[in-house]
C-alpha cells in the first residue's frame, strides 16, 4: 500500500502515482527498486514538501539509488521525467515515425538510451502498422546488426545492447600469449637432455639400460594487473571492462584488478565469483569512491609502494584504464608512470577519449603519461575490446597502438 500524501501535498492529487510510474522507469532502465523503496521515496517527498527542485532530486536519489554506477542513468530519467509537459512532448514526437532531419545532432549523454526505452519502449510497439511499399535496396554497403553492435559506444548502449555486449565478451578468443620461464618441463621433443630425469630412470634398471631423457623450458602465461579509473566520466567503460576481465580470470591464474578513484581498492578476490554481474556487484560494493573524483598520481604511488613488487613478476603486462584528466600535480603522475613503466614487462594504456577522431594530447596529465606507455589504443566498444585481445597475443600490426604519433614534435 503507498500511503496517502497530506494536503499541501497532494493538491495535484498525481504526485504519488508519478513517483511510483518514475520508478517503473527506472526499473526498466536496469536500477533494482523494490516496493519498500518506491514508499520510503513518497515518505522522503511527504517530510521535505514540494520546495526546492534540488530537495526533491536529493530525496529521490537518497531513496531509489543504491549503487554507485546507477547515478548516471538517474540523472538522466530525472531530467526526462520530471520536466515541463511541453518537453515531454517533444520527446514523444521525437519518437514518431517521421522523417530524421539532415542536420547533425548532439551526442547522447550516458544512460540517456537506457532511458528513452524506458520512456517510451511502449510506445513503438503501438504505433499502427501501415501499408509501405516493397521496396528493393541494395545491401552491399550496408552493415549488420553485429557489426553496428561491435562499434557502439558502451555509453550510448540500451539495455538490452549491453546485455548482448555482455554475452559477446563472454565469447570472445582469449589472448593466448606466453613468456619463457627458467623453470623446465618434461618434454618428448630432443630439446635438452634432462641428466637428473634420465639418471633415475636408468636406476630402474641397474644401469643396463640408459634412455635420454628430454626437457625444455616452460612457458605460463604472464601475470595481467588491471588498473581501472572509476571516476564519473569513467564508470560505465570500467563496468564492462569488468565483464572481460572476468573471462579473462576464468582461463588464467594471475589476474589482478585494481580499482582507482580517489583511492586505490583491490577487488581481485571479488573478481573470483563465478557469475560475472555479481562478481562486479560485489567490486561496486567493496569501492566506497566509485563515480567521484579522480587522483591518478596518488593512487600509482600507492601501487608502486605496496603492490608493485607483489604482482608485476615474471614479465606482467599492466592494463591501464583511464582518460588522464589529473587535476592535481603532473610531476608526481609523472614520475609514477615512468617507475610503473620500468617495473613490467609491458604497458597499455586504454583510453575511452581516442573514439574521438580528433583527439590530441593537449591535457597536462595525457602529456604526462604519453611517454611511459608501450601502446595506446580506446576501449569504448566491442571493436576495441577484439582489437586489445589481437594486441595481446600479438596479432595485432605493429604501430597500431604507437603513442608516439600523439606526441608533440619535440
């Protein structure tokens, strides 16, 4: 039962039933609401009034928000639902079956998508069907339904997009890459004589019979150390590069995750769980700064004094994740990527903003940390993710992720 609003309250007598259709909205966008949320939101509004539109924000967040990496879709079901009718109504006419306009159009925000089809998910499916012409098109430049899937921006996916994103990086062909260690295996193959292995096999016989024994040396998979920026501009990207990274874990031994805002968190054991989404739920309940700010220097140094020798042996390959907007000092970013860059074997930074054609470096933290990395490359959709598992492996072709194309001419 919701309870009924007072009087200075329920003068539009509709207050109550749009706070239970907005958390429709938001359960449909993906936030887990039950009822017993949807009533403490309509008691937060009762105790606060109608005042301020910041107050009334506040007191739905505070009730119907309960992770972390939900603010952002939110913030834009907010903005959509709670506006001025007019507004609301260009919105639906935007959904209408007409004719898109020529003209270049703003770039979703994140969530956004999720959003809309919440909104107004229903309403295509009740739009009456017409009678179209049989028309004939040629489809020989055309692109698939796979293929627009691979090069969309995680940010501007729909739920069920990212739920198929999800899938398809549970598919994917892990890197395969090895590393010579120093230690030996047996082997079939005329490598090497193992004197130890073919001496205790010729004790079996008394020595009347001597058989080489073979040995080589054995190859393991290098230990990956992930480093994941969840700032706000950064949440959704690290959420799906969980995903990965829980396929990855799955096939190797050493992996370990790290995640960073204002402060460093380790989340390799929460990283173990079997199924991947409570695996990343269990990651956003362990990180307390998950969608704030971001210190990258700090957190690195942090890294280098307690982790570093913990993690990057035996030829480690660190996957760094960030877009590299420091706002604190860049001398200290600085020196910690050139200390993390000599400590493995190989760096790879990932940045989200290389989706952008014209990206340059002109950020002081990019310029920082440009000359420290072995390869640059984005990590904004499917495309990226299949081209960073060919890297890996080294199928890639060379130059493809060389950060030096992005640096000044000296």
């Amino acid at each position: 039962m919701v309870p009924a609003l007072d009087s200075t309250l329920a003068q539009d007598g509709r207050l109550a039933d749009n706070i239970v259709h907005f958390a429709r909205v938001l359960r449909n966008a993906g936030l887990r609401i039950g009822p017993a949320a949807v009533t403490d939101a309509i008691e937060a509004v009762q105790a606060i009034g109608i005042g301020e539109r910041e107050e009334f924000y506040t007191a739905l967040h505070a009730t119907l928000v309960k992770r972390h990496e939900d603010d952002a879709v939110f913030d834009e079901a907010f903005r959509l639902f709670w506006r001025s009718r007019d507004l609301v109504g260009k919105m639906i006419a935007l959904m209408s079956p007409v004719v898109a306009r020529q003209e270049e159009r703003e770039k979703r925000k994140a969530g956004e998508t999720r959003v809309s089809d919440a909104l107004f998910g229903d309403r295509q499916d009740e739009r009456p069907l017409r009678d179209e012409p049989d028309v004939e098109i040629d489809a020989r430049f055309t692109a698939s339904g796979s293929e627009i899937l691979r090069r969309t921006d995680f940010a501007q996916m729909t739920t069920a997009e990212l739920a198929e994103a999800k899938r398809t990086i549970s598919n994917l062909v892990l890197p395969v890459d090895e590393v010579r260690t120093r230690r030996f295996r047996r082997s079939n193959r005329p490598v090497a004589i193992d004197a130890r292995a073919t001496m205790r096999h010729a004790m079996r016989t008394g020595g009347t019979l001597i058989l080489p024994r073979y040995r080589e040396p054995k190859t393991i998979h290098p230990p990956l150390v992930v480093l994941a920026d969840i700032s706000g501009s950064m949440s959704q990207y690290t959420r799906i590069f969980l995903h990965f990274l829980h396929a990855l874990g799955e096939h190797r031994r050493r992996v370990h995750a790290f995640l960073f805002g204002t402060r460093l968190s380790n989340v390799t054991r929460q990283m173990r769980h079997r199924d991947p989404d409570l695996a990343v739920e269990a990651c956003s309940q362990t990180v307390s700064d998950w969608s704030g700010g971001t210190r990258i220097g700090e957190t690195l140094k942090e890294f280098n004094r307690l982790w570093s020798r913990r993690v990057l042996g035996q030829g480690a390959v660190v996957l760094l994740i960030t877009d590299g907007l420091e706002r604190e000092d860049t001398d200290l970013l600085e020196a910690e990527m050139d200390r993390l860059h000599r400590s493995c074997r190989r760096l790879v930074w990932l940045n989200p903003l290389l989706r952008f054609e014209g990206f340059e470096a002109r950020a002081r933290g990019v310029r920082a940390m440009l000359p420290h990395v072995d390869e640059l490359r984005p990590v904004h959709n499917l495309e990226a993710m299949a081209d960073l598992v060919a890297a890996l492996s080294g199928e890639a072709p060379r130059g493809a992720g060389d950060p030096r194309r992005f640096l000044p001419a000296a």
